[in-house]
C-alpha cells in the first residue's frame, strides 16, 4: 500500500490487486479472491510437478481449489460425472498409460465432455511442432513450456489464471447479467 499527491494535489492511496480485492470483495482483473473462486484442474503422472504446481497456485490465489489427478483414467471418471465448472483444465503431455494428446482428444470425440466448455492448456518441457500442431487440432486452448524457474512458473500461471477469470464462455459459471 502506498499514499500521496498526484500532480494538481488529488490525494491517492495505491493498493496491491490483493490488498484491493480484500478490502472491497472485488478483484479488478476478473478472478473474485475473496468468493469460492472456480477450481483448477491439474494433471500431471510425476508427483513432484503436481505438488509443485498446486503450491504455485496457492501462491498466486489461496482460496483457489486445486483439483490434482496424477491417473487420466481417474481424472475422465470424476469429469464425467461432475456438474461443477472449473475455470481451466491444465495438463501434461507426456504421460504414461495415456498421455495429454490422447487425453484431450479423448474429451474432443465425446460430446459430453466436450460441451462442458472447460478450457484445456497443455503444458510440457518441449515444443516439438508436430504435438503443437496435433493439440491445436484438438482445440486445445493453450500450449506453454514449462518454465526453468519458480519465478517464471509463478508468472506464467498468474498469466493464465487471470485470462482465464476474465474470460467468458458457454458453461463459465458467470452471467452477463450479473
């Protein structure tokens, strides 16, 4: 928080995105911190990067739900049923039994899980452009590389999160109305 005087003496006081949505309920850039935001899927095999990614998160938006699937086959049963809506399904490419490409054109070949409107982002530590190619031609909704630092993960999640809360879409769980 940071007081003064603007140029021709009109008072201000300068307030963190945090510090403002706080105090009045009201997050500026589209993501209400204060009122049970929308949960983020990840899903992710290696333990390591799905913990890592969760506490990130946590970071940027603690009353954000976090919703970790380390198994595709438990992720597609509970997304199956569920009637919640999520703000983004984020993702691994290389995974074991079935991995994100196989995954996301599992949800693009079922009717169902296709009209939840959940945005899809895949993240890997490569951009070979032939699995670039084949997600976009699964309307996947983003592709990002996972970045070598903390800072950079931090950052680039803050990037998605914030798009993605300000985003409208059929199934968002907001109303133009509101």
């Amino acid at each position: 928080m940071r007081a003064g005087t603007e140029p021709g003496g009109i008072e201000f006081l300068r307030l963190s995105r945090k510090q403002f949505a706080g105090r009045t309920g009201i997050d500026i850039f589209g993501s209400n911190l204060t009122m049970n935001p929308r949960p983020i899927i990840l899903i992710d095999d290696d333990p390591d990067d799905l913990q890592f990614m969760q506490e990130a998160i946590r970071e940027i938006d603690q009353d954000r739900e976090v919703i970790a699937f380390s198994e595709v086959e438990k992720f597609l049963d509970f997304i199956s049923t569920t009637e919640q809506v999520f703000l983004f399904i984020l993702s691994d490419i290389n995974m074991g039994k079935i991995n994100g490409l196989e995954l996301k054109k599992l949800i693009y070949d079922d009717e169902h899980l296709r009209l939840k409107c959940v945005p899809f982002i895949f993240l890997s530590t490569t951009s070979a452009p032939a699995s670039v190619e084949e997600a976009y031609s699964y309307n996947v909704q983003g592709f990002f590389i996972k970045p070598s630092s903390v800072a950079g993960i931090s950052t680039m999640l803050q990037s998605i999160i914030t798009y993605w809360s300000a985003s409208e879409r059929p199934n968002s769980g907001k109303s133009s109305e509101q």
